[in-house]
C-alpha cells in the first residue's frame, strides 16, 4: 500500500506542473548562480520581448525580441514555412527543467528541418536577464529564449500554469496547446502533426 501511494505521489508530481507563481525563485537564483559563465560569456538567444501584437482566432501572437547579432527579429519573420513549439517556462519551475533536455535535443533534431523552438521565459527579478541568461548558460539552452513582460502571455490567453507549450502550424495557426509536463515523444508526435 505504501509503495502504491507513493508511486501515485511520484506519478502526479511528474505529471503536473507549476503554477504560476514564483515561490521558489530565490533557489532558482541559487542555482543559476551556480551555472553562470565566466565573464564575457553570454547566453547568445536570451532577448526581452520587446513588442507584442495579439492576433485573432486561431493566429500565434506577432511579438518581437534582439537576435544574438542584435537584429530584431518577429515571430512572423520567425516562424515562416516552419512548425513552431514555444515553451512557456521558468527557472524555478522544476517540471519546466525537467523539459530542458528533451527540448534541446528535438531543437539540434530538427535543424534545417523547418521546425522551429523558443522559450519564453515568465521569469520576473530585479536583474531578469542576467538571471535567465546565467541559466541558459548553465542548462546549454541552444534554442532563442525570449523573457516575456506579462504581454506575451496575455497575447496567448493568459498561461495559468506551466509549462505550457503551444504548437504553431506553418500557417502561424497555433493547433495544440499542452499544459504540465510532457516527455520528447510527447512533443515529437505534437510537431509532426503540426506539420500536416
């Protein structure tokens, strides 16, 4: 009975995600000062959204951030003839890093392929892009990360917890949302049915 219980505790924590407020972000800044770079290093696709458009029906948000060239660049621009998976998370939402690897992984997949992914940070601090950077660094994020002001989430239907991931079609159409954590074959059957 013990050992049913607590795979059931195990099963649901896995399951779940967070909500949205950041109650263990001060661990989260303990842990990304562990994973800071040396000076002059810098994660190369940590930007803050600097604009954002809502768009109506089933359309993705049109919002923009700063390449690592310091370019603008949308999320039209962007996502153009490519599936997109943009991945709401946060550096103190366990379940959000426990993804991490998996999203990395389809990322370097899927190169060259016409699918795309970025992460949009709801991370909120004094210093929020050194922090989400510093974290980056750490976790080898090799996929744009966008810091969101609250309007991109809002442009989105309001994220109530994460992470939260949407898939966009190459029509800029977002077809699937997922809430909680997911496995990479989760998200691979989502993109490739995105693709259709």
């Amino acid at each position: 009975m013990k050992i049913s219980l607590s795979l059931f505790i195990v099963a649901f924590l896995f399951a779940s995600g967070c909500s949205k407020s950041p109650e263990g972000q001060s661990s989260a800044q303990s842990l990304s000062a562990q994973h800071s770079s040396p000076s002059g290093v810098t994660a190369a696709n940590v930007s803050k959204v600097i604009s954002v458009e809502k768009n109506e029906g089933r359309k993705a948000a049109d919002f923009s951030w700063t390449d690592e060239s310091g370019n603008k660049v949308t999320f039209t621009e962007f996502s153009k003839d490519n599936v997109v998976l943009i991945n709401f998370w946060a550096t103190w939402c366990g379940p959000c890093k426990r993804e991490l690897p998996d999203l990395i992984a389809l990322h370097n997949e899927y190169k060259g392929k016409n699918v795309k992914i970025i992460g949009i940070s709801v991370d909120r601090d004094a210093d929020v892009l050194g922090l989400v950077r510093n974290f980056a660094v750490g976790a080898n994020l090799t996929y744009p990360i966008v810091i969101d002001n609250g309007e991109l989430e809002k442009a989105f239907g309001g994220i109530r917890g994460i992470p939260t991931s949407f898939f966009v079609n190459k029509n800029g159409e977002i077809v699937k949302k997922m809430i909680g954590l997911q496995s990479k074959e989760t998200f691979q059957a989502a993109l490739m049915a995105a693709a259709q």
